[in-house]
C-alpha cells in the first residue's frame, strides 16, 4: 500500500513537473536557452565569455556575456545586459501585430590595453522587420585586478576650456569622415557631447577612441559612428598618471613632454609677456608693498635675493614664494664677482643657494651676478649647478633715479615683449611708482611672467647668459 503510494505520489509529482513545462512550451513555443560557455583556453587571462541565446516564435536573441573574477564587474556588466534584454521584449511584445521575427544580437568587441585594463566594447543590434534596424555601443573600461571601472575624468584633466578644445578635436575628425559629413551638424556634435558621463570611449596607446550609437550624432546616416583622436593631439589632456597606466614607452613619454611643452610655447606666443625682475632684497621698504601691488595686477615677478637679507627677512622670502612669484640668486654679499677668487665665487652663490632652500624649500633656478659682471668662472659655477644666469634688457635705473616718474619714461619706451625689466625691491620709490607703472603696462596688453616661465616661452635654457627681448 506504502509502495503504491509512494508510486502515485511520483508520477503525480512527475506530471507536475512535466505538464507546465509542456504548456509553456505549447504557449511560447520555447526552446529552452542555450548556453554556450568557453571556460577553458580564454585568449584574456581575467575573462571568459559565455553565450546565451534564445529562439521563439516571435525572436531571437544571442548575447555575449564576459565574466571575470571581480563581483563588481561582472555585475554591473549583467544589469546593463539585462537592462537590454528587457526593453527589446517590451517591444516585441509591443508589436505583436508585426510578423516578422525579431532580433537581439549583442556582440563584444574584447580590447586588452595593458595587461590589467580592458576595454570592452558591445554593439547591440535590434531588427524589428527589415525597415526598422538599430545599432547601440556600450563601453565599459576598467582595471581586472583592481575592480575598479574608469570614467573619461579618470584619464584626461577637462576643465571647460579644455572641453572646448577636445571638443574642437573631436568635430574635426568626424569631419574627415566623408561618407557622414553630409548628415553632421555641429550645434547636435555639442550637444551630444556636453555629458560627459554619457561618452562611449576607448584609450589606449595610439588614441582616444569614441562611440556613438546609431542616430544619436547624425538622423540620416547608418549604422554606429566611430572616431579616433591620435594620442599626440590629447597629450595635453591626459591625467598624469595615464604615462604608467597606458605603459607608455620612454620614447613616448620623451614625445609627449615634448609636445606638451611645445603646445604651452604657441600659446604664450600670443601674448605680450614681459619679466618684471626686483634685486637685492627682500627688505621691509620696498618688497611688501611691491608684493601687495604685484597681486592687484596679477602679476608674477622674480626676487633676485642677497643670501644676507634672506637670513634676516626669512618671512619675507617666504611670502613672495606664497604668493607664486619665482626666488633667485643674487649672491650673499653682493661683490663684484668678476673681482674675486673662484673659492669666494663658490662661497657667495653656495651660500645663497642653501639659505633660500632652507628658509622657502625652494632650489633656486636662477643666478643673477651683481652689477651684471661676471666672468667665466660665475658661467661655470652656473652650468655645474644646473642654473640659468640671467642679466636684463630693460634697466628702470630706479638705483640711480629713485624717482617715480622716470622709472615710468625709461621703462615705457623700452619696454617689449620678452623683455626682462631690472628693478629693486629696497627702494621705496621703486613700490611707490609700480602701480601707475602696472596700470599703463597693462593697459598696453603686457602681461608678468616669472623669468623662468619667459624662458620656456622663448624656448631658452640661459645656461650662457640671458638677457631678454630688446627693441
Ligand atoms: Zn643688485
């Protein structure tokens, strides 16, 4: 009786196990899904790829699903998958009344940049009927030992106005693409880009590969649109750390220096930059007042310090560090150098050297002989001690003067771009007469560069003397 039981029960259990699956076989006509999993042998070390599709009546689909050893990844990765699926059975079940089948096809592209950073690329194609077809990108970038997925902030710097200028880079190489150009407009190109969390991108070594899905950048053209921006034109965009990241060679990161540097040149090329120098302080007379006056105008200057009144006016020295300005050598004592022993050449600019790096924590760069003498041995001490010397084009001869407005005369008819303008900090007629001397400066389109910015600009090193632009 037990066992008869026990036998009703299991083919009852049976059957109720069979008869919904036949039902639902009957009403949806499923055929269970189909996986296809590639567990062994994977090209990429840190991923495998599984397959899943599904055939119906009403559609198909076949998805392509990495999966990787982080949680995190792999399930953002399956919401966004699942995301997608959803909303193409939300259509299909929308348009019943369509007869023909539909289609759901995603697909990975699989970029292995470096050894740890994937980029993985999905296209996903929906086909409603032959005349309704759409085409999608999705990229997701990320480190497989750390987990952590990249966003477009993680690899360039864009404030606005770079934004602007990638922005720029960007229009002008869809515009090289002859079969879309028709369909492209500009004020759509910035719009579209203007989200920065909304960018489908790539990068790795060669360039900054954008996406863009069917539609979105251009109404009339077919298919995904694809643009790549080579890596030298974005060189200035990109977080520092992306050299190590992209494992840039040392050729490259040598390139890339090179053109950041060269890209900052064109741009002061523009402007009308002079160098404002002051000497022979920092001293209570002159340099808070000139500092005060230097910060209205935002202008940045150069402070050739005597090692002697840095030890006496440490906070001084400080302050014009803080405030963004450049500190320099301008020996201890401030000897005619050209007079004396190479050991007192040694001592006055060591001396000064060392004070400046211990009281602001700043190697200076530059060395200025006082009165401008110099012989070779100064030039030597220089080149060893990987310093610029640096005389002057423009002598305001406020030593001389102390008068307000003949700093003014001399200065103004002098004066051009790249010019480096002699001054001192010690005279207070020198603080007195700078602000109307700023004022017209300014109004004549000058702007105040540090001698070691005027440098870069010119594309000089001083490493034998420099002077600076002279009329
Ligand atoms: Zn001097």
């Amino acid at each position: 009786m037990l066992f008869v039981l026990i036998l009703l029960i299991s083919t009852g259990i049976n059957r109720l196990i069979q008869i919904p699956n036949k039902l639902v076989n009957h009403q949806a006509n499923i055929k269970a899904e189909r996986v296809k999993e590639n567990e062994s042998n994977s090209k990429y070390p840190d991923i495998q790829l599984k397959t899943f599709s599904q055939e119906t009546d009403a559609y198909t689909y076949s998805i392509s699903k990495p999966e990787t050893r982080s949680e995190k990844i792999n399930s953002t990765i399956a919401k966004w998958i699942k995301g997608q699926k959803e909303a193409f059975l939300k259509t299909v079940s929308l348009s019943k009344r369509i007869k023909e089948v539909a289609h759901l096809n995603i697909q990975l592209e699989t970029n292995r940049i470096t050894e740890d950073y994937y980029s993985l690329v999905f296209r996903t194609y929906v086909i409603h009927g032959a005349a309704n077809e759409r085409e999608m990108v999705k990229v997701f970038n990320f480190d497989v030992k750390k987990a952590p997925f990249l966003t477009i902030n993680d690899i360039l710097h864009l404030d606005e106005k770079h934004l602007d200028e990638i922005k720029e880079m960007i229009w002008e190489e869809l515009q090289e693409n002859k079969e879309l150009l028709p369909y492209l407009n500009k004020r759509q190109t910035n719009e579209v880009l203007q989200e920065l969390e909304e960018w489908q991108w790539s990068i790795d070594r060669k360039g900054l590969t954008l996406y863009w899905d069917e539609y979105e950048l251009a109404e009339g053209y077919a298919g995904t649109v694809e643009i790549s921006v080579p890596i030298k034109k974005i060189y200035v965009f990109l977080q520092d750390h992306m050299d190590s990241y992209l494992q840039m060679s040392k050729e490259q990161q040598v390139e890339k220096k090179k053109i950041i540097q060269e890209e900052h040149r064109k741009k002061l090329t523009n402007g009308k930059y002079v160098a404002l120098t002051f000497d022979d302080g920092p001293s209570p007379q002159g340099t808070p007042k000139i500092l005060k006056t230097l910060e209205k105008f935002d202008a940045k200057a150069t402070f050739f310090m005597l090692g002697s009144q840095v030890d006496y006016y440490p906070d001084l020295a400080r302050k014009v560090v803080e405030e963004g300005h450049e500190i320099a050598n301008h020996t201890n004592s401030h000897p005619n150098l050209s007079k004396m022993s190479d050991a007192i050449i040694k001592k006055e600019l060591d001396y000064t050297n060392e004070k400046i790096k211990e009281v602001t924590g700043i190697s200076p760069s530059l060395i200025r002989p006082p009165y401008g003498i110099y012989n070779d041995n100064v030039i030597k001490y220089a080149k060893e001690n990987n310093q610029s010397t640096i005389l002057w084009s423009v002598d305001s001869l406020d030593w001389k003067n102390r008068n307000g407005s003949a700093i003014q005369k001399i200065v103004q008819n002098e004066i051009t771009p790249g010019a480096i303008v002699l001054l001192h900090d010690i005279h207070s007629t020198t603080a007195d007469a700078l602000p109307k001397l700023l004022k017209t400066l300014k109004q004549a389109g000058y702007q105040f560069i540090t001698v070691s910015q005027l440098l870069d600009w010119k594309g000089k090193n001083g490493i034998s003397l420099y002077y600076g632009s002279t009329k």
